[in-house]
C-alpha cells in the first residue's frame, strides 16, 4: 500500500452557512466517519492543515480579494458574500486552513527528506475552493485551495508541470481564471453542460481542456471522454504533480446535479489519473474535496477515491 496523508482541520466543523445550507459540517463527518468504521483511516497518517499566510494566498488572489474577504467576516451572524454563499465568524479561519491543507499536502509529496515516503494526499476540507476566482469568492468558495497549492508548488519547489483535474459536476472557473495561460499548467475538467457557473463552454486558454456534459451522462459515457481526450492529453503533458479538484456532486443521488456516477466511476477515474502519476510524477497525486452534498453517496465516494491512493481498492 501506498502511504496518503489525510489532512483536515477543526474549524472546518465551526464554517456554516445557515440552517439548511447544503454546504455543511455534517458533510466532513459523513466522510470521516464512514473512513474510520471501514478501516482506511487507521492506513493513512492525520495531519491539521496549518493557516495559509498572506503571502501564500496573494500567489493565486489579489490583494483586493484578501481585503475584501477579511472586511466581510462577521463578528457573529452571517454576512451574504453572493446569493448562496455566506460567512460566519468562523469562515476565514476555516478557509485559511483550507488553503492551507493544500500547502501542507505539496510539502509533504514534495519532501526529500530520508526515509519520507508520503507521495499521496486526500485534504478533507471545507470550504471548498475552485469556484474561487482570483478577484472574487462565489459559489461556496472563499479562497481556491487547490490554486494556493499550486502556486505554492510553482513557486517554493519549482514544478514546471502541474496538472490539474477537476471532476466536480460543476465547472472550476475560478481555478480556470487563475490558471488560463500559465503553460505550466494543465486543466482538464468535467462538468454538466449548462449549469452553474454556467462557464467552462468555451475554454479561456490553450492549457485548457474543459469537457462539458449533456444531463444523464453516466459513468460508461464519463470514461470514455476521459479515455479519449484527458488521457492522451496528460501522456503529452508528463506532469510532474497532480492536483484533484475531487467533486463528488456527479454521483446518481446526488440532486445538485443530473449526472449519474457511481462509486466505481470515482474510483475508475482515480485508477486512470494514478497510473498517470506513476510514470510521470513518481506516483505524487494531491486530491482536495470540493462539492457532493448526498451524504452517504459522497462518503462512499471519497472512500472508493481515497482506497484507489491508498491502494486498497482496485479499478
């Protein structure tokens, strides 16, 4: 098996938008639970993310950005950022972490040092992040987690090719507003067709290879354009590191959407992005949650996606 790494943290318990708000704590619960009474968290070592710094989240933001969000966080109560997304007084610090698992996940795949042997790591965390754009928070997003660790990548280990999947049910189009043009990055995304964000049609840069899908795409029709267009594309890129914008919110149950994988998909996709790490990125994946709002389906979902890293489960 395959040492992953785990990383959440306690304030992202305390983030909440309201009664009813599909974005919520049980959601982390639900997969920390399910993980813990299946075993595969007692096989990959816990960490707390540490607080993205300033420095960190100007990489992928704007100072205005930082500004803004830091004038808006309540005291107590909630404060409406866009017309599904609120804060807390407890939203900054759990975004700051959120960003932060993503630092700390690169430095642990990135590390040299002997006898370090962590090449893979799942970021349990919330808020979510790639709906986050670099001047703007939206869509249940403060900061763009995966975009923080990117950079980070970039800019403190030197990474030349970084890969970027995202297989949320709805587009990434803060990730791709961060990263249209940066050759050194490649995005590759699925989405529903027409949903929001209602972007991604038409992609903003040639490092961009967006996949829309029609509503009732299942997981035999999924695997088929990831064969045809992601994988080929990511042979010829040879990425260095994988980043997973990991949505879960494409699954059958989940009523977000209207799209239908199944747990198998999840961990298909995951199989198929592995074996891509193993010949070019000496098998280093960093997975970062984003959407799934079934509860049940999205814990069964992480588990197949977490078993595939750790090497528990086949595909």
């Amino acid at each position: 098996m395959s040492i992953t790494a785990y990383i959440t943290h306690p304030s992202f318990a305390k983030h909440e938008m309201g009664e009813g708000h599909p974005e919520c704590p049980a959601r982390l619960d639900a997969i920390n639970d399910y993980l813990l009474s299946h075993g595969l968290l007692d096989l990959m070592p816990t960490y707390q993310a540490p607080a993205a710094t300033q420095e960190q989240l100007l990489r992928a933001h704007t100072a205005h950005h930082l500004a803004e969000i830091e004038a808006l966080a309540p005291m107590d109560g909630y404060v409406q950022v866009d017309p599904d997304t609120r804060m807390n007084a407890y939203t900054l610090t759990a975004a700051r972490h959120a960003a932060g698992a993503a630092i700390l996940a690169t430095d642990l795949v990135m590390s040299k040092e002997a006898g370090q042997s962590i090449r893979r790591a799942f970021c349990a965390v919330r808020p979510p992040g790639h709906h986050a754009e670099r001047n703007a928070a939206m869509g249940f997003c403060f900061f763009n987690n995966v975009a923080v660790g990117i950079r980070h990548a970039q800019r403190h280990h030197g990474v030349k090719r970084i890969a970027l999947v995202d297989f949320d049910v709805h587009h990434g189009n803060g990730s791709e507003d961060i990263f249209a043009g940066d050759e050194e990055v490649l995005m590759a995304s699925t989405f529903q067709h027409s949903l929001y964000p209602y972007l991604g049609e038409i992609p903003r840069g040639s490092n961009m290879l967006n996949v829309p899908l029609a509503p009732r795409t299942y997981g035999d029709s999924m695997r088929k354009v990831v064969a045809e267009r992601w994988l080929p594309a990511l042979e010829a890129f040879r990425p260095e590191l994988i980043y997973i914008s990991a949505g879960f919110d494409a699954h059958r149950d989940d009523d977000m959407a209207n799209l239908g994988w199944l747990e198998s998909d999840y961990a298909w996709i995951t199989a198929r992005l592995l074996e891509v790490a193993d010949r070019h990125a000496n098998g280093r994946i960093i997975s970062t949650l984003e959407g799934g709002y079934a509860l049940p389906a999205l814990a069964r979902s992480v588990a197949a996606h977490v078993g595939v890293l750790i090497g528990a489960v086949d595909a």
